[in-house]
C-alpha cells in the first residue's frame, strides 16, 4: 500500500533573527504513505520540529515558508488560504506537541476542548458520548469524571491522553507527534509509544514520528530521515538504515547510543552543530566528519541514491565501511559540546 | 574483601508536607513525603553504582543524603568506616572534600555572574587548595582535564553550550580531588551526540583518577555502560540490586522488567513486554504492602497485606518481591 498521502518537496523555513536569518528548514524532501510509520530523527537545532509545523502552517511570524511545497491529498498546504488551512488541520492532519501542558488550554475543561474540535452542528448529548468514547479510547480511566478535569489536575501522562484524544476527534489521515514523549517518565512513555501505536492501526493514520531517541525508532517505525543542519542525510527504511548507515552522521548518532555490548566503546561525535545562520556551501557535517575531505567543504553535496529505497547526503559513501581514515577531532584538546 | 569506602545503612529522609491550622483543626494527621524510607547498601572504592528509577522515586534525595546536603531523618550513612551522620559542619568538611556532586542542569548549579576561572579559583581557596600561584596552574590543568581551553577561563558560564557547562560542572567536582563522585542525571539535558561525549569523558577520568561513583539516572542503557552493580528505585525503596551483568541477563523484579521493556534498544531484541499500567503513586500515599502491586502484572494476595524484604534471593543479587522469592524458592 504505497500510496503516498503526504509529498513534502524542497521545503525551505526561514526565520529573521537579529543575528540576521536563520535557516531552521534547508530544502527538505520526503514522502509518507498511507497508514505509514515515519520517523523524523535529529538533535535539537536540526529542523526536525520546524519541518513539522511547516507542515501544519504553525510557523509563527517573523518566521516564514521560504519555498517548497507540501502536498497533502492533493492539496498543496502551503499556498492555501488560511481558511481552507484550518479545515485540513481538524480533519486531515493533526499534531501532538512535546509539552502537553502548554499545549493545553488551562481554563478549559477536558471536555470543552474535545467537543471543540468535533465537527460543530452536532448535538450536544452526542458530543458528550463522543468525547467520553474519546477518552476511552486513549485509555483514560474514569473517563465520565473526568470530562470534568481542567489539565492541571492531570498527570503528565494522562495530558498527553489528553490530547492524542483531541487530536483523534476528527479522525485524521495524519498523525504528526513531536517528541509526544520526552517530558514523561520512562513506564509511561512507553504506554504512550504503545497506545499511539495501536491509534494508528486503529484509526488507520499515518504516524509521522519526531524523536531523537534512536531505539523507539529502531523497534516501531517503518521507515527514517535522519535530519542535520536543516537538511536531511539520510533516508531508509529503518532495518536497512540502522544494518548500513551510509551518513557519517548516523554512524556517529548509532555509535553515540551505549549498546548492551560494553566492549563495543562508544564512538561519539566531537565537536557542536553548525551555527544556523552563516553556512558554507559544502557539507554543514564536514567539520565534525572524520572522512571529510576538501571535496566536502567546496560544494553543495546533494541527497543521492546510494541503494534500494535509500539516500544519502554524502560523497564518501563507498569509503565508509572502512575505519575513519583520521579522528574527527581529539576528545581531550578542542572542546565539544 | 577491604571496607567498602561508602556504606549506607537503613537510611530515611521524609519530607513534612505543610500542615496548617485547618488541618489541625479537622485533626488530619501531618502527612509526609517519604522520599527515601529505609535503604541500605555499599559501595566499594573504585566501583561505580548505578541508581535507577523515574522522577520521584527518590534517587537524587538519596544522594544528596549521602553528601549530607540534606540531614536524613534515621539510618547510618558510613564514609571511609567514619559514621558522617554524627558530624557537625566542622567535622563533616574534610568529607566534603571527598565527595563531590554533578549535577543534572549544569546551568542552574552555575553563578551566570561569575567567570569560570574566578569558580574554580573559590573552589580551591574554600578548601584551602595550594598556594596561589598552584591554584591558577589547578585551573588551567582542570579545564583541559575536562576538554576545554585554558582562555576559557575567562568566559561566563553563559558562553558556553549546555554539554560544555556540564564540563565545566565535572571540572569543578574533579577541582578538591574526590573520591566519590556523585553524579545526578549529569546526561539529561544533553542531546544524543553530546551525551555520548559526557559518558566518555567520565568514564575516561574514571579511569585516570580512579574515582568511585554513585552514577544516577533514569536510563538504564546507560547505565548498563557504565555501572559495576545497578540498584533499581521504587518509591523510596531499592527493589532490586545486583552486579551489572547479572541484573541485565536475569532481571526478577516486574518493574525491573517493566523499565528494560520500556526502553527499546538499536539491535537488541525485543523483549517480552511487561506492560505497567497506571502511574507511579504519590510518594506520601504510599500503597500498603508491596509499593509497586497496585501496577504489578504479578500482583499476588500477599503483595497487598505484607511488604517484601529486599532479600538475596541469587548471589549477590537482591530482590523485593514475593512472587520472585516464590518463583526461586
């Protein structure tokens, strides 16, 4: 069932700072099919976040959409009206943010927020069964009384229940969750990964995942965009990205994970993520990447096909099997991080 | 075997919550926090002990007991065979001196109006560390140490990027040369890559110095990487304790379990999920028997009237559970 429901293509997020313009989204490009599993993986500062509210047209001014398109059932978000914006958004695609409390409106009840986003014209009594059924479904327990509930007497956990249920109150085709669980607890970001998980075949959605939690995306998705810098390096389906990684930034994001293997040493990377604003032409990696040549550093390096159903942003793909021919930097003299 | 260089012995730490006159009036008894209620166990010199759990559960309370940051309200906290919980301040600084702490947010534990060098320089002179011109060479040594430049040491800590400031956390730890090395989630704050460097750079003075460390932390991969023996935390209880090794490769208890199933690892096979359902209840209603039954999959009769003993139900490997006990009687 690959038929594609989402096609981003060059999409480009720029924000005017008084440094002068930050690049958060540099030319991004991926599709997601029906029912899909999709991971958006980086640290904070690689544009995973931004990509998404482009995605949903929540980039607030001053920044901007500098270009691309994002095609959604055949609907291009990004050049249509904010009217017909805000119909695509209850119906088509949803997002669930990394906070649920801020995310949640601290003078409405549980219920006032999901009978909000059922479609309006409904009766009340239904909408009533509607939302308790909601919250059900999310696994609330006591979901009656807890119509009733404003989010402060909710436990983290149980917000962001909360607000998988608002977003699933008009059955989106979309899913889009940024970091849904990195604000809970370990037992509880694993019933959420759990419950988000079942929603989806559930309701049939697209899951696009945004994480920079490695093993989540190892153990649930189908397929992962590694994203650097504004861009992404590297794009696979995800058994074939973590058995070859063909981007010296995902070999070092793996190496960087301790594994259960204490011989295995841990293979950090040294030294920080570029500054935003004032790039170079070449490979934003290059000054971290111990295969980086002068090459790297000359021109821009384009998202090539280096396999089956799988990218890369790197022009020394056929040396990386070997070992680094240098060390990207000494741990111990030129600071990181 | 030689004296382990810290022993902890049934230590409680209880937090008194806010008991007003209506409380008083209505004659609602004073309720309590019982952040660490009763924990006992040693580390040796040289070894690193990792402490588990999530939020709450005690683990950083515990800790700063140890460093007597704050005074436990019962117990036996042993350094070096001396009892610090009878130590007055005078008494206790030397221990202070062998102890150190790193801290979760480097950025909060730092003076934003203070310059690195002038941090490290008080440091040494609270502890009356060498002579001045030893102490200016201390900081220059401390700060390639933790792989930062010697100019840094004219920078404010709101120069540097939040893996940096960590080291700067860890420089001024290492500055009066402990022996114990407390570290409270120095990695939770960090992204991946830069996280990958804090454990490297740890376990790279670990070695070099020879420190012993109480490692704390809610993830248990790390953990694996770097502990010598693991004590898993519940609600102010150890619920499980063992070496490494043998804590990953036979896990007993169900949140144990639940903790390893929660956290999917790259190339690890997935294991037997254990699905905890529910919350971790509030650490003053605690739940009578067994803390941990009212989400246990096992839950049994007796979790409920009888609270389990941490008991050594495999060698040297501990365990708080009854169905365990039962399982390997």
């Amino acid at each position: 069932m690959n038929e594609p429901i989402l096609t981003v293509d060059n999409l480009r997020v720029e924000i005017p700072t008084r440094r002068g313009v930050v690049h958060a989204v540099r030319g991004v490009s991926f599709t997601v099919n029906r029912g899909e599993t999709f991971a958006l993986v980086g640290e904070s500062g690689s544009g995973k976040t931004m990509t998404c509210r482009a995605i949903v047209g929540l980039i607030h001014p001053p920044g901007k959409i500098a270009g691309g398109s994002v095609v959604f059932q055949g609907q291009d978000l990004v050049r249509l009206p904010v009217r017909d914006l805000e119909r695509v958004r209850g119906s088509g695609v949803v997002m669930v943010f990394q906070d649920p409390m801020t995310a949640l409106n601290p003078v409405l009840t549980v219920e006032q927020q999901i009978t909000e986003t059922l479609s309006r014209g409904e009766p009340p009594l239904f909408q009533r069964d509607r939302a308790i059924e909601l919250l059900r479904q999310v696994g609330i327990p006591d979901p009656e009384r807890r119509l009733g509930s404003y989010a402060h007497q909710l436990s983290g956990g149980q917000r962001q229940r909360v607000m998988l249920a608002i977003a699933l109150a008009r059955q989106p085709a979309l899913l889009l969750a940024d970091e849904p669980t990195t604000a809970l607890d370990v037992t509880i970001q694993a019933q959420i990964l759990r419950l988000m998980l079942t929603l989806q075949k559930e309701f049939g959605m697209a899951l696009i995942l945004v994480t920079h939690d490695l093993g989540v995306v190892y153990q649930s998705v189908d397929r992962v965009a590694v994203m650097y810098a504004g861009q992404i390096v590297e794009l696979a389906a995800t058994a074939e990205l973590f058995a070859r990684p063909r981007h010296p930034y995902t070999i070092g994001l793996i190496g960087s994970v301790p594994s259960a293997d204490r011989n295995r040493l841990l293979t950090p990377i040294f030294g920080m993520p570029p500054d935003m604003i004032d790039f170079g032409r070449g490979c934003p990696f290059a000054p971290r990447c111990a295969w980086a040549t002068e090459e790297c550093v000359d021109r821009e390096i384009p998202l090539a096909a280096v396999g089956a159903e799988h990218w890369s942003r790197c022009i020394h793909v056929d040396r990386l099997d070997s070992a680094p021919p240098r060390p990207a930097a000494s741990p111990g003299g030129v600071s990181g991080g | 075997m030689a004296e382990p260089l810290l022993s902890v012995r049934n230590l409680v730490k209880h937090f008194p919550l806010p008991h007003g006159v209506i409380d008083a009036i209505l004659r609602r008894p004073p309720e309590r926090v019982r952040a660490v209620d009763d924990v006992s166990f040693t580390v040796e010199r040289g070894k690193t002990l990792g402490l588990v759990g999530e939020s709450g559960c005690g683990k950083s309370t515990l800790g700063r007991c140890i460093l007597r940051l704050y005074d436990a309200d019962a117990g036996e906290v042993r350094y070096d065979g001396v009892d610090l919980m009878g130590l007055d301040d005078a008494g206790l600084a030397p221990y202070r001196k062998r102890m150190q702490v790193v801290f979760q947010d480097p950025y909060s534990s730092l003076n934003p109006r203070q310059s690195v060098g002038k941090m490290l320089l008080e440091v040494l002179d609270v502890h009356g560390i060498g002579t001045a011109g030893e102490r200016h060479r201390r900081v220059i040594h401390l700060l390639t140490q933790v792989g930062l430049r010697p100019t840094d040491a004219q920078k404010y800590p709101g120069e540097f990027s939040g893996g940096q400031r960590q080291r700067l956390g860890i420089a001024r730890a290492l500055a009066v040369e402990p022996e114990l090395l407390i570290a409270d989630e120095p990695l939770s704050a960090l992204d991946v890559s830069i996280q990958a460097q804090i454990l490297q750079l740890l376990l790279d003075l670990r070695a070099s110095l020879g420190l012993t460390m109480i490692f704390i932390s809610h993830d248990l991969r790390v953990v694996r990487y770097l502990s010598d023996d693991v004590a898993v935390m519940y609600l102010g209880k150890i619920v499980e304790q063992a070496p490494t090794a043998d804590l990953f490769a036979r896990p007993q208890h169900p949140y144990t379990l639940a903790l390893l199933s929660a956290m999917p690892e790259v190339g690890g096979v997935s294991r037997e999920a254990i699905a905890v359902e529910g919350e971790p209840p509030s650490a003053v209603h605690v739940p009578p028997g067994c803390r941990f039954h009212p989400r246990c999959p096992w839950n049994v009769a007796r979790c409920v009237e009888e609270e389990p003993e941490l008991k050594e139900l495999l060698p040297r490997h501990a365990v708080a559970c009854h169905v365990a006990e039962d399982r390997l009687a």
